[in-house]
C-alpha cells in the first residue's frame, strides 16, 4: 500500500470522525485497516492504527484502543520515527490507562512523560505544554489524601498559564 494514500485515507477518517461523522470515519478506517499486515511494523501502519485507536478512545472505547497504544509503543520502543512520535503515543495511552480505571499505570507514565518535560524547562513547545496540562489535572483528578497532589497540580498549572505567552493553545485555556 503507498504511504501516502495510507496517510492521507487516515487523516481524512480521523478529521471526519473529529467532525462527528463517525459512521463513514469508521468505514474509512475499517476499508484500510482491512489491507494492512496484521502486525506491520512500518511506522505508517502503525500510526494509522494508532490514529483509529484516538478515535476509539474518544468514543468511550479505551479498552479496545489500549492494545493498539501498547503495541505501537513497543514497536516505536524499538524503533522510533521520532520522539514526538514515542512521546505521543505514551500519552495517548496513560490517558486510555486512565479512563478504564488503571490510574497505578496512568500515573507512572504520566508522571514519567512529566518529569522528562522539566529535564528540558526551555521546550516551550505546544506538544509540553499539552503534556503539562494534563499531568496537572490528573493530579486534579486523583489527588491522594495527605499527599502533594494538589500542591503540585496547582504549580503545574500556574506555571503552564505563566508560559503562555504570546498564542492561547488549548492546554493553557484548560490549566
């Protein structure tokens, strides 16, 4: 299969499942999942995977998406297009970890992708401070009693609305 009818099939499934036409999205979807390999290791067949994985987790079906993160994790583990690309799809899955109710597994990747954010203070990218805001409200979320949770959301938080500098992106409006 080309790479780019791949790519471009899936981005227009995944823009018509964002724009709540979910019924063709999935057609698109189903159509080109039916001729990849089962278990192909390119990173396009695994990223068109992972693109209908999102569209499962935002429909509420995080438990089906799951296996799809976890396997494109291993696969970019070994060999990674990119670090946006690791880094993104470890998101992607301790947010699926978190909405079926493994917060022990959400917490430690998140906390993981969190801690790797400070190690660079000077990335300032949309991407960080996506990440940062989502740590902060998983802390929201799940603060433990009698610990720095909400301590330590709230300094996340303030510290993603202080870099907002001159564009609004979505992560700052939320934090």
């Amino acid at each position: 299969i080309c790479r780019n009818y791949m790519r471009s099939v899936s981005g227009h499934a995944s823009m018509l499942h964002r724009q709540g036409d979910v019924k063709r999205a999935h057609e698109l979807f189903a159509t080109l999942l039916a001729v990849l390999p089962p278990l192909g290791t390119n990173d396009n067949e695994i990223m068109v995977r992972e693109e209908y994985a999102v569209c499962l987790a935002a429909e509420g079906r995080a438990a089906e998406a799951i296996p799809i993160f976890e396997t494109a994790q291993k696969m970019y583990l070994k060999k990674p297009p990119s670090a946006d690309a690791l880094r993104e799809s470890r998101l992607e899955l301790a947010d699926a970890y978190d909405a079926v109710g493994r917060e022990a597994e959400a917490r430690a990747m998140l906390g993981d992708l969190h801690a790797q954010s400070l190690a660079n203070p000077d990335n300032k990218s949309q991407w960080m401070h996506r990440l940062r805001e989502r740590w902060g409200r998983f802390l929201i979320d799940h603060a433990r009693a009698h610990s720095d949770d909400l301590a330590d959301a709230e300094a996340t938080l303030t510290a993603v609305t202080q870099e907002a500098v001159d564009v609004v992106r979505a992560a700052d409006a939320l934090a």
